[in-house]
C-alpha cells in the first residue's frame, strides 16, 4: 500500500525531465563533453552556469522538503490524539527526500568531476551563499582546504575532528594553523593534540604554543602571610612551607582553579586536570627531547608540575636531572617520573632557565616541602637549604648541603650546625631517658656511697 501510495505521489513540476529547469541543466550536463580541452574560459564559464543551476535546484528541494513535512507533521497532530505513536514518513516526504538526495549527489558529482575547471573563490562564495555545508566540505576536501575543515569542526563543537584535520598539516608553511586553533584543541581534546603535536615532524615551536598552553594554566595563589610569608621572608628565616593538612586549601590537578574553566573556545567541557596533564607532558617533551631552554617554557612547567603535586618532577626540573636524564616524551604531566637521587643532589648542574625565587614562591604556595628545600639548593642558599633538610627530617640529605657548599668557612659553619642539631637531639633524647628514670636516681641518692 505504501509504494502504492508513493507511486501516486506526483513530484513537483519543476523537477520532471521535460521541466525548463531540467532541460537546462541536462543541456549544459551535455555540453561540457563537447567542449575541448583548450577552450578553458568556456569551460569555467559552463561549470559556473551549471553550478548555479544546480545550487537552485537543491535549494528548491530543500524548500519542498520541509513543506512536505510541515504537511505531514499538521495532518497527523490534527487526526490522530496527542499520545499516540509517531507515524512512518508520509509518502510525499518520501518522495521530496528522494528528490533532495539527487539534487545533492547531482551536485556532488559536479564539484568532484569539474574541481579544475571552477574558479575557487567563486565557487567557495556560492556555496556558501547557498547554505550547502556538506557539499562546501566536500569541495574543501577536494582541494586540501583543510584549514577550512578545522574551522568547520572546531564550530560544530568537535575537536576531536580538528586534530584528525590538523595532524594532516605537516610542512612548515602550514604550521600557522596549529598555532592559531592551539587553544581551542588543547581545551576540547587535551590528549589527542598533544600526541598529535608530538608527533609532528619537524616539530613545532614549544615557544609558540606557550600562549595556548597558559591560557590553561591556575593562577598562582597569594603565598601564606602567617609569620610574613612570602618568598623574601621564607630565605630570611631559612623555613619551608608547612606541610599540608587536612583543612589547608590548595589547587591540585582534579580541582578547577578560579578562572579557569576546562571548556575551549567551542564550548566542549574537558576536566582542568586533564587540560594540565596533557600540557605538561607537551613542556616535558618540549625540554627534554627538543632541549628548548626558553625559561618562560620552564617556568610553565615547573607550576603545571607543582599544581600536579609531583614533588619528585618539581626536584628533578629545578636540579635539573630532568634536562640529563632526557626522558620525556613518553612522560604525563603527573607521577611516574624516578628522578636519579644522585643527580637531584648534583647542584652544579642546577636548571639555569628556572628563576629560583618564582620556584620557592610556588613551592611554598602550593605547600611543597621537598621541593622548596631543593629549591634552596639549587639557590647554593646553604644555611636555608641546612634547616629546610633537618625541618625534613632528612639527615643525609643535610649532609648533602654541607659537603656542596664551595667556600672552605662556610663549609664548617654548616657541619657545626648539624652537629649542634644532632647533639641537640641526642641531649633531648638522653634528657627523657632520664625524666623516665628520675624516681630511681632519687631514691639512690641518699644512701650512703651513693
């Protein structure tokens, strides 16, 4: 009953064969195989012509077929109650889906057998004009306008579709549009442009990114003001940033910072945390493997580091047994890094591109201990870096800055330190023992020979 139904549906008059519109567009169809392939104007000329004929036909299809379902849409709700089901398409819809395919396969076919012969620019202006976005892709496709696929796909909300184009861009005249859409696919799919950055030959410019990358970056909170904190005061003193408790606010890579959302430009909604990981495997990659020594690509990593909380990365980039190790492409922006103890204890070899007092203030805001007191070493500020050890609780380590400092003087002043400290705390140890015992020694006392 339904063929039935559709056989008796009558199409439109102006898509027949024997139609004007028709007749036209089959004529031209005809004479483009009887056009030499010299003649190149006419060519252009005829494929323009038919192109605008067709871009009209679909547009008529276009119309037609939401007519017929505006139809079909008012017919059913006026015969039938609110609750029932949802009807199969009307036959007249059927047949304006049918037309509209052909109209679009019909163009298609145009753009694909004729991309040579139409103009660029007129043909991109036409088909915009006429809202056909399927077959503008198509077209683009066609000459590797893949520039204009990113954009298109970075609109519709689907970064993932914009690596997949970008990734295709691999000379250096083309490495514009990676810096330009750097943002937008770094917020919508942190992982995916990352792999894909990385895996560009030659690579790109880490230095050029960094804006895309600190876009994404927490603001560095207000150093602790108890005991006039602040960088200046912590070396005065010689402490470091109190451990973190169970009350103590701080930004860690699951926790979104205050202005800073995990949604690119496209309105795609990706976690901060993984946003931030994503970046700092990039720098990671960027100082390790491509050697850049820029220190603002430094400096960014080393606070996508500390917001990680990764302690043991934060030491190795500051004493800079990351940059001698040279491992990073395959590391994230979070743990798994085992920096060699013996390097991170090698302060002559410290990170030159990190500005130390930036690197304690972020230790000592985001609560790291162990870093900050690295932090001091990599100062060569002996006495700070003697207490921040023994704060820690790490006698070796305090052994470590002893022997590093490179004056003869200095070198004596901290071993006395370090005795005072580890007698100090044999006496108090001793001073206990004999609390405990005082009763025993009393009574003792008052015998005769005692």
């Amino acid at each position: 009953e339904f063929v039935l139904q559709v056989g008796r549906a009558a199409p439109p008059e102006w898509s027949l064969p024997d139609s004007p519109e028709r007749a036209l567009i089959t004529y031209l169809q005809h004479k483009l195989d009887y056009i030499p392939d010299l003649a190149k104007t006419q060519m252009t000329l005829v494929c323009t012509w038919l192109l605008e004929l067709l871009l009209a036909h679909l547009d008529r299809t276009c119309a037609h077929l939401a007519a017929q379902r505006a139809r079909s849409a008012l017919l059913f709700s006026a015969r039938t109650p609110a609750a029932a089901p949802a009807p199969t398409a009307a036959p007249s819809v059927f047949v304006a889906e049918q037309l509209h395919a052909c109209a679009s396969a019909e163009l298609l076919a145009l753009l694909k057998e004729n991309a040579a012969s139409l103009d660029t620019h007129t043909t991109l202006e036409l088909l915009a004009a006429h809202g056909a976005t399927e077959q503008l892709l198509a077209y683009a496709e066609l000459l590797g306008d893949l520039e204009r696929l990113v954009a298109h796909a970075l609109q519709h909300e689907r970064p993932a579709e914009a690596v997949r184009h970008l990734a295709r861009l691999r000379r250096p005249a083309e490495a514009q549009a990676h810096y330009t859409h750097a943002a937008a696919v770094l917020r919508g799919a942190p992982e995916e442009a990352v792999e894909m950055w990385i895996a560009l030959s030659p690579p790109l410019d880490p230095l050029r990114l960094l804006p895309a990358i600190s876009s994404c970056l927490p603001p560095l909170p207000q150093p602790p003001t108890e005991r006039g904190g602040g960088p200046d005061a912590m070396l005065s003193r010689g402490g470091v940033p109190n451990a973190p408790n169970a009350t103590a606010a701080h930004h860690t890579s699951d926790a979104a910072p205050h202005g800073t959302r995990g949604a690119g430009s496209n309105g795609v909604s990706v976690g901060p945390g993984r946003v931030q990981a994503a970046a700092a495997r990039y720098l990671r990659y960027a100082v390790c493997a491509l050697r850049c020594q820029h220190p603002a690509v430094h400096q960014a990593l080393l606070l996508l580091l500390a917001v990680a909380r990764d302690e043991a990365a934060v030491e190795a980039l500051v004493s800079g047994a990351m940059l001698q190790r040279g491992t990073a492409a395959g590391g994230g922006g979070g743990g798994g890094f085992a920096p060699d103890p013996h390097l991170i204890n090698n302060y002559k070899n410290a990170n030159p591109h990190i500005d130390g007092r930036y690197a304690l203030r972020v230790c000592q805001t985001l609560r790291l201990p162990r870093a900050a007191a690295t932090v001091l070493r990599a100062l060569r500020l002996w006495p700070n870096a003697l207490h921040a050890a023994l704060a820690l609780g790490d006698l070796q380590a305090a052994k470590e800055v002893a022997r590093s400092a490179e004056d003869k003087d200095a070198r004596a002043r901290l071993w006395v330190l370090l005795a005072r400290h580890v007698l100090g705390g044999a006496a108090a140890g001793g001073a206990a023992d004999g609390g405990a015992g005082g009763g025993g020694a009393a009574g003792g006392a008052g015998r005769p020979g005692a």
